[in-house]
C-alpha cells in the first residue's frame, strides 16, 4: 500500500533552504520539509548563564548553546496561542541538547549561541527539522565568529566537532516509514525521533552515523525489538541523506 | 543635507510583499519596507471573545478583529528574549484598533479575525508597516471567508469598508521626513506615527484620505505647530503612495 | 445643543486640589476635574534603574522619572479588578513620557521619582489629569530635595526645565469640545489627548506651548484635516487654562 | 515612663473620618487614626465566587463578604511596591474573615460586598483600622441596598448582626498599651491584635463585646499568661471606645 | 457527650515518629497525630536572604531561618492541587515565626534552615503539628552543625534557646477540647491555635510555657472571656504534654 | 573493575515497598530503590479535562491517567525548590504517556487518575522508578474503583490491559550497566530509559517484554548502534526483573 504522499517507506520529503533569511541574527535558515516550515535563527550573545560562569576568571568560562522551540500562531489552522506549554518545552531541551553535542564549548569561549526554532507552518516532523536546519544556522553563528581562522601560521580552534542531523520514522498503516508528514504522523502507531551525527555517502555504500538521541513512543500497541531494529536501520539510512544535504550547503564551514 | 540613506524627505523605502507566505494561516504576508521586515498573518477561528459575545443569541455575535505584535528574537542585535513587555502591549493595542476600522462586523459576524505581527528584521517604522502589511493579511483572510460573493443575484455583503495604511514621520537633523529607518529614528526630535484611510492618486493630484490614529511624541524639544503640520502633510502623502500599493496588490480585493 | 453639563465647548471642568494629601511620599496631590479625582503622589529613592547606571560612576549616574497608573477597585461602578492590564500599561508609559519632557537628569542626579497615579474616582480624561497633577506631584518632590537652592552666592540648578499640562478633546453630538466628561467620552466620535508645555496667559492674548504628546484616535468615523485641526485649537486653549492654575498653585516651585 | 506620644497607656489615637470620600463604591470612607490613615471602600457586585453557588437556584445563593488590603505606593518612606505579598494576604484575610462575622448571608442574598482597605499613610496598626473603618463601609453599602426597609407593615430584614471593631494592644518598655504607633509598635516585645462585637458603654460601667479573632505574637520574649491576661483588658476596653465611635457615626445604620 | 473519638476533652491524639525519614536534609521527621501526618524535613543552606546579609562583612551575617508549608496532593479527597494559596502562605508564616524564636541566630552564623512541612495526609491540626515536628527537624539540623561542641575546653554555642510546641483547642458539640481532628475542626464554633515554650513536667505539677503565638478565631458565634480563658488552660496542659514527648525524642539535642 | 556499588553490570538495585503510605490517595506507595526513594500515589476524581469530554454525553466521556513529578526540597543536598521547570515537565509528559499505555480508557469511564510521584530522596533513576512504582499505585486506584467484578455472571471489565515498568542503563566506565545510581548517573556517557510492558519469568528463560518508551541520550561522546543493541538487552533483562515484583506484590490485581 502506497504512503498518502506517495514516496517510498525511506524516502525524504523534498528538502529547500533560504539562506540567510532576512535577520539581525548571526545564522538564519528557512528549511522546508514539505509543508513544514520552519525558520532557525542563531544569535551570539557575549557571556554565559550564571551556572556556566567561570567563578576564578569569568572571562575564560566556557561557551553555552541554548535552544528555543515556538509556534508560530498561523503554524496550525485554528490558531496556535503563544507561549510555551509541556510540549514545547519538551522540544526545545530536545534541540538544545542535540546541537551541544556537535559544539567544543573551549573553543567557543564565553560565548551564548542561541538557537531559536520557529514553526511558521506544521506538516509533522518539526522538531527533527529543528535540529536538522538548527544545525546549519549554528554553523553560519559560529563562522560569523571567525575563531576557526589560522593566524601566523598557526591553525585555528574548531568550534565545530561533528555535525548533526536528526529524522523521524515511524510505524503506520504502510509499514515502518521514514520521514513522516501530519497525515502519517496522526495516524501512527509508533513515533521515533532519532538524532544522529553525520555519517557519509560513497558510491560502495553509505556509512551512518552515531547516536545523540533516540526517543521513541508507542502511541498505540507497545512494539517488539525487531520494528524498533527496523525503525532504526531506515533512521539511519536517513540522517545520511540530511548529512549530504548540509554538506553541500554548508561547504568548507562543514566540519571535519 | 542629505539623509543617511540617500533618499527624498518625503520618499518611502523601497516595498516589497511576498504573498503568501508558508502558513496555515487564512491570510500571510511577508512585507519588507528597506530593511524592516513582517510577516502579518491573519487567522479566522470561530466565535468571539466572551465580553463580545450576544446574549441573546450567540451564534449572531458580531465578529471581532485583534491584534499580536512581537519581536522575533533574532529581529534585533543581541537577541530580544521573547514574550511580551510594555512597549509590543501599546503597540498591538494600536494595530487592533487602527484594523478595526475597516471592518463591518455585523457583516463579519460570529468570527474573530487574529492578526499576527511578526518582526523578522527591524530597522525602525515596525509598527507601521505592520498596520499596512496587516491590512493585505486581513483583507486575505475575509476573501477566504466567501462572504462578499453575490448569489441569487443579491449582492454579497461588504465585511471591508476601507481600506488603511499607516506610515512614521519624524523631525531629523535634515528636517522634517517620511518613513524614519533606525538610524533616523533613533536620533529624531519628533517621531509621529499616523494611521489613514486610503486616499486617492489622480493625475490632477492626490486626495489624501482621513485619520484614524494620530500619535505623535516629541522625544527631544517639543515641537511647534507648524511643525505638526509639516509633519501631517509628509505622512498624508506617504499614506496615499501605501494605499496605491495595496490597490495593487489587492485587486478587486481592495475595498471600495 | 448644549452639552450634557451644561459647559460651554471650550470650557474646562473645574478643578480642585488637596495638597498634600496624607502620605509618606515627597508630593502628594489628590486632583478633582469635575467627578474625576485622582490622588496623585511622587515618591523619591536613591538610585536608578539598572540600564540607567553610569557604568563608570555609579553615583553620577543622571535620575530618571517613571509613572504608575492603576485604578482603584472602587473608582467604577462594578469594582475593577486590582492589577496592571494593556490599557494601564499604555497610560503609564504615557504619563511617564510625558512628565520626563520636563527635568533635567544630569541636576536631578543619581535618583528616581516614580509618580504613582490611582483614579479614585473615573469620569473621564483620567490620563491627563494624571499629567496634570502628576506634574505638580513632581514639582513638590522635586522642591523637597533642595536642589535648587543657590548656596554660597552661586545660584542653584534647575532640575524642572518646564511645566506639563495635558487635556482631552474630542468630537460628540454637539461638535467639537474640550476637557470630555464620560457621558461625553463614552459617545466620542474622535478622542485626542495633548500634553503640551505651559503656555502663557496675558491680556494681550494667550501663547499656547509647543506639544510633547498627540494622541488621537477615530472611535467611529475617521476623521478629516480640518476637524485635527479643530481639536488642536481647543486643546492649546485648554492647557493654557490648566497651567495658569498649576503656576498659582505652585507659586515659586514652577519652574521659569 | 510617658509614651512617646504622650497617650495613656489606655488611650486610643484621635480618630478622623472624612464619608464618603469620592468613589463609585457603594461605601467609601477615608479613616485616621493618628497618622494611620486609610481608605476603605465596599462594593457590591451581583453574584457569588463560583464555590459558593447555590447548585439548585444560583439566584438563591447565599451572599459573600471578602476584603482586599493594599498599601499604596506612597504609604511608606521609600516606596512600597504594588501587588500583594505574603503579609498583605494574611491581613486580607483576617479582614474578611472579621467583617463575615457581622454578615446575615441570607439576608444578604447572591451579592457579594469587597471590602477594599488601602493604606494611603501607614503609621502602625493598619490591620486593625482597616477592620473598624471597613464595618463603617460595610453597613453604609448595605444601608445602599435598601434590604431592610420594612415594606406593607412587613419589618425588613437585618443584614448586619452585630458591629465589629478592632486595636492592638502590646508591650513596649512602657508596659501594655493600646493602639499602637510605629514608634511603638517596632520595637514592642508582644503585638496583639483583637477583633471584638460592639461592646457597650454606660455611665454604670463599660460592658466589653465577644472575641472575633485574637492574633498574639512574641516578636521578642515569649510572654506569660498574665501578661496576655492585662493585653485582653486594653483590647477590651479599647474597641469598646471605637464601637462607641461607629455608634455616633453609623446613627440608625448601626445593627442592634 | 462523648468526642467522635472517644478522647476526654483533654487528652491529646497518640503520637508517633519515624526519625529519620529517607531524605538529603539534615532533619527529617515523619510524625503523626492520629491520622494528621506531615514530613517535617530541615535543610542547611549557607548564606542568608538578601535583606539579612550583613553589609560590613556578609560573613558574620546573622542566621534566619524560615518555613514553608504544602498539602501533598493525596492528602486530602478530591486531591488538593499544587502550589501556595493564601491559606498556605499565613500557614507557613506562623510556621516560621514560631521556630525563629527558639534560635539565637548570632550562634547559628551565616546559615539558613529552611523547614518544610509537607502534610501527607491531613486529619486536622496540621498547622500545630508543623511547628511540633518542625522543632525536632530544626534541632537535628542544628545539631548536624555540630555548633555546641565545647572545643579546649570552652563551651560551645547554644544555638537552640528553648523549646517550642503547639496545639489547637476549639469549642465543639461537646465543649472545650483539646487537639481536634477533622470531624470535630470542620463543625467548631471556636478555633484557636497557641504555640508556647516548653513547660515543664514533675509529680508536684506541671508548669506551663510562655506564649509564642496565639490565633483564635469564630467560626460560627463570637465567644465570650472566660471561654478563652477555658481554651488556654487546654492548650497550655496539651503543648506540656508534647513537649514531654519532643524532650524524650531529643534527649541531649533538647534545648536547657 | 566492579561498578561502585559492587553490583553486576546487570543487576539492580535491591527494591523495597510500603504500601500503602499514609494517605487519602485511594493508591499510595513508598518505593525505594537502593537510596532512590519516591512517594507514589493515586488519586482518582470524577470528569475528565475539557478537551477530553464527549460534547454529546459528558458522563460518557473516556476517562484519562495524568501524572505530576515533583521533588521534595529535601530530596537532594543544598534543598531543591519547589515548583515545576523545564526537566519536571519532561519527566512527568513521560510518566503520564507511559502509564497511559496500560489502560483502557473506556473501561475506566468519565474519571481521572492522577499518580503524583514525589522525590524524597534523590540517588539516580527517579524518573523510571517513578514509573514502575507508579503502575503499583495505579493498580490500587483501579482496585479500588471496583470496575472490574463480574457481577450478575457478567465477567467485569478490564481497566489495567498491560503491566508495565521502567528502568536505566548507561554506558560508564565499566561499560554497559542497568539501573544507575547517582555517582554512575553523573558521569555515564550515554543515559537510556527503557519503559516496556511487563515480560515473563520462566525456568526455561525470561520472555522481555515490548516497548512503551526508549529515551536515550549521549551525554559524552555519540554511541553507535552495538552499544545501543547491548543497552537494550540489558534493559529488557531488567523489566522482566521488575516486573517480577510488581507481579508479587499486586497478586491478583496484576493484569493478565
């Protein structure tokens, strides 16, 4: 049975950027997703949080990155109030914890990268594309920072560790499917939010990446080990695809 | 003395709408005036707020339009922290009232139409741009409605009575000017915000429409008046170019 | 036709002070326009907001002045709930734009005076009254920190630059008229607050002030240039009214 | 050793009301006692607080009495900042809970009366002149309702019960007294605060009223039964004299 | 008439105490009377609230030392819900004036105690049962501090000056009584609480404490003088009792 | 090198239970596991949330399970403070999902359970062991509704559909462990919490369970999928183990 969009169980939704997105901000991206949409800002702010603080030299403490996940009220029909509610919440320490990972907090010094997820339209995935376009607004903050840049003759720090990217999968009427819109969502049985550092593609076959974070949820009927080894293999499978992807946009500011 | 960008005391910046834009939204417009950047969208839920509703019989309350301004937090250097403060409170009590005008909401009846404000880049004149951007997202979002169409060859009802555009105009050191960007505005005597009907261009001259907010505030030395009403002639004119855009834009749309 | 109270268009309610009322605070004023009595108090304390502080110096740090309104439960008939709403907020922000129009910070030194003004009873033109009053609550606080006082021969600063007044004009039945009570007000097609710097009084003919503040809003029908025009006259002529009564009130305190 | 007032040790300040002090509200009276001065006003506003409801005939609920305490802005040298804090609500409710004492709810029916005790001038024993200055409020917003007019012969009626009065009494280095100020009442060693039903006074002897509410604290040494045992006499004595005071001014409105 | 329970009017609900209960805190008492049960738990924190530092040497501040006070949502049927209302917030002030004066904070130094009285499940008196297993929490964590230990032969600091208990008495069906449960609290005409110091116990007659705290109140029909005076000599027999239990728990940790 | 504990890598913490606690919960229940301690209780009240009734017949509408996560001030060193952040709603969406998935909601009927799991000691591992000792006082909630007796020969219904239970496993450095105390917890690599249905104990070798809940995140370096596979072995081990418990202890009030 086909899927209601009519891609394959691990085909990607179509994938578009605007890069930057009007903004005072430092990294901005429009990402899509089919009919998701959502624009992730970086900002640099000078310091830390107060729990962050280097007490003996504060000037030496070491960076933080920080995340925010809102709806916009035209996001949803009928109006999506603002604020943060459990959900919210929720996705943003999702997001936050995420891109930490792909972050040599030294590097960055006594700096606060904000990352700010705004969903101007919701068509399921959004907090996995969060991550996913998150990522490449981090990537323009931190080369807007020149820190990386090698000066007489000695390389510079990398701020930049890995990348990141992140996917849904899920268990639905069609089967374990990768990448999944509102309508497939709604419906599924299980929800799977993987988040996964770049692995890579060659033509003798792809390489994924390791793990960050795995968060799955049985919306209906618990599942068994080997739907959860599946979800796992098309997640994977799919990370790298979004990895090709910020690879080409993001070019030499790609780390590694 | 020229101004810091070049144009005319009475020239408006450069517009530009993206229309629509990705939203779920019945109306969403993405309007840029040089640097400053919105997106309005205008949202229709059922009902109106509980002051609102008709007592008698509710389902033939009188509709109700409102307002959301907020700051994107990457819309300014140095990352605006979210959620409402004094200034957004005056500033959508504004554009709630100055949309309001336009509205017969008899003819609108049991709907509230939400129209949202977002600032994605701000270099002076947001409030403004909002009210003229918010118009286009609004008068969307009634046509979404069907209300007006004529059937049994009775005409439709008009829900749109006129249309509005709202401009800034403020005393510089090179006088008096229209449409202040922040650079101006941040070092304006005088910085007067003006909310108009849609007036009328002709060859034989331009009819300049009628108020619907005058807020003026002198941010240095008080101002005479006749500097009021240089001022006054500067924002009527600039009101009547807005409403020439939004005509355009608009088609059969506009009202009138 | 007459209007409800019998006034002539351009005549103001009568006024009347109890001064000081009881109070800790430096200025306390309770001001009565007809039924419209506000107690009007200006308290002083050391220091200034946090983004005011003369990094450098704290101690040298310019003063600031900053207003609170807030009706009191019993000021309309239904009791109004305790507690700020956007329409408080709106009026405070106001009030203190307005009153700041008037000092001199670098005098006024390393202080704040907040100007607290609770409607104790409403019926019309509460907000500026509240400047009205406000300004002589300032003007008492002001005079209790001695600042002024030549001492050794060398005469001694001015921390109050003018005086403030403020009134509300608008459009009824019967035209337009000045200082609206609330059976007018809440029937207004136009409603225009003014706060203008002191005008003079003189057998010769009135000079009005220059403005610091227009506030105009169309409540039903827009309105044309020449009605602005109209409202402005009246306005001037009300405000020139209101500070001949603050100049007697304060004799040498008002500032000049 | 004299008092620092120069009062008895059983003397009560000088009481003085200004009523009704401008307001809407249906009782509103400015009361000193000394240097303490507040305004109390009452409201009453149709219906009950939903848990108080008559599930069978909300028409039929049984009436509601609450109070609200504030103290302004100016109350205090220095400033008090607006909006209720821990001590603000216990007094809150110990009002309410004294002033329901006085209350035939029945009689009352579904209104709910709020009694508003705002301290425009604090110079001790707030709480307890909100209570006796809040019963003059009361019973003059009850007189307002006109519920216990005798109607066809038919005697209406009786909302109040009883009168209400209360004072503080403590022990200072001058022993027990009554009524205390600031002065005395920082540094007293025991502060007591007594609610009472009106006692009566007579040429034969003073008869004292019924305890309402007794609130005791050892602020510094805990204090011996005797010691409370003198405390209760002054109290006793004390709210007889400011009953006597609520007699002469209530006239006919005073219950019993 | 026999009491519901079958008590004398004078006799206390049997006590027990689980010490320690499973908690980081440095005291943590589960006690019981009859069903009332509460956690009472004593946690150290260096340091004191911003108004308490010492300015000259923030080091040599003086300790504080204050509690609060939560219903456990099981605690009551129908699951009372989370977070302080004004009930909680006059509830946990008592709490916290009553503990503070069995501390001399000059010897408990920079500290704070916080003690948290959570009521598991509340059958009455849940107030007066704080403060009694507040005590003995609050003197295990004085005692944790280990402040009185004599070192070189000097004696060491008594941070803990007297001992503090406290019951409710209240006037029921059946006349004055002691420690009343549910069933007899939510029916009394009279409700008083008395916190005292810890009298004394011996074959010639017990001798009562001081007074702490007293709040009585009429919840139905005001009450006379002698019935107060009945109610005392409850409450100062019952808080002997306790204290009789609460020096047996302590032993050497029990104050004189 | 043996974990700091002396335990296997698969061995868990040695369980305890008190049931029921002190409470008017109709479900209640101490739980330890090893020094991790949490209060669990159930709380069953009539209706459901808004968005949950059945708009053509509110009796009928599905019941619903939610939970509250709370610690107790005294549960960790330095005193938490009270009220809900960023991780506590996380937590308890969690619980709430997670025993939601055990119950049939139309059996349960127009009723909501609440399960307040409050920390009272903290030692690692609360939000799993909140979970399955949840389930055990979800279960006497249940019980004590009596839904499930046959009567008339009708087999009653069934509310509990599934037992389920939870538990962690991390990768420290003595490799992959379950059920983490705080000194492992606190500087483990990767932490995964497992929630499964309850699996078999059988001679002839355990049958796990199906999943609920995978949430695993890297806290140090990214893990790849041989460390996620052995993780969940070890998890899977560990609900059969508490499962076992869980078994015993509710006897014939466990599922199945």
């Amino acid at each position: 049975m086909p899927r209601p969009s009519g891609r394959e169980p691990g085909q990607l939704r179509e994938l578009t950027v605007q890069r930057p997105f009007p903004s005072a901000a430092a990294g901005s991206v429009l990402i899509s997703a089919g009919d998701t949409v959502l624009l992730c800002t970086a900002s640099v702010t000078e310091g830390v949080p107060p729990w962050r603080v280097n007490r003996d030299d504060p000037a030496r403490s070491k960076g933080w990155v920080t995340a925010e996940y809102a709806m916009h009220p035209g996001s949803t029909p009928g109006r999506k109030k603002r604020g943060p509610d459990g959900r919210a919440t929720e996705i943003q320490r999702l997001i936050g914890r995420s891109l930490r990972a792909a972050v040599d907090f030294a590097a960055l010094g006594n700096r606060t990268i904000t990352v700010d997820c705004d969903v101007m339209q919701a068509d399921g995935g959004t907090r996995t594309l969060a991550i996913t376009g998150g990522f490449i607004a981090l990537a323009d903050a931190v080369a807007s920072l020149d820190l990386d840049r090698p000066s007489n003759g000695v390389p510079g720090v990398k701020v930049l560790t890995r990348s990141i990217a992140a996917v849904s999968v899920g268990v639905t009427a069609e089967g374990c499917v990768l990448d999944l819109d509102y309508a497939e969502d709604s419906r599924a049985e299980v929800d799977l939010n993987v988040v996964m550092t770049g692995g890579t593609t060659a033509p003798e076959g792809d390489t994924p990446g390791d793990y960050i974070e795995v968060q799955g949820t049985a919306e209906g009927e618990p599942f068994p080990r080997p739907v959860l080894n599946e979800l796992l293999d098309l997640a994977a499978a799919g990370c790298v695809g979004l990895t090709a992807m910020q690879r080409e946009l993001l070019g030499d500011r790609f780390p590694g």
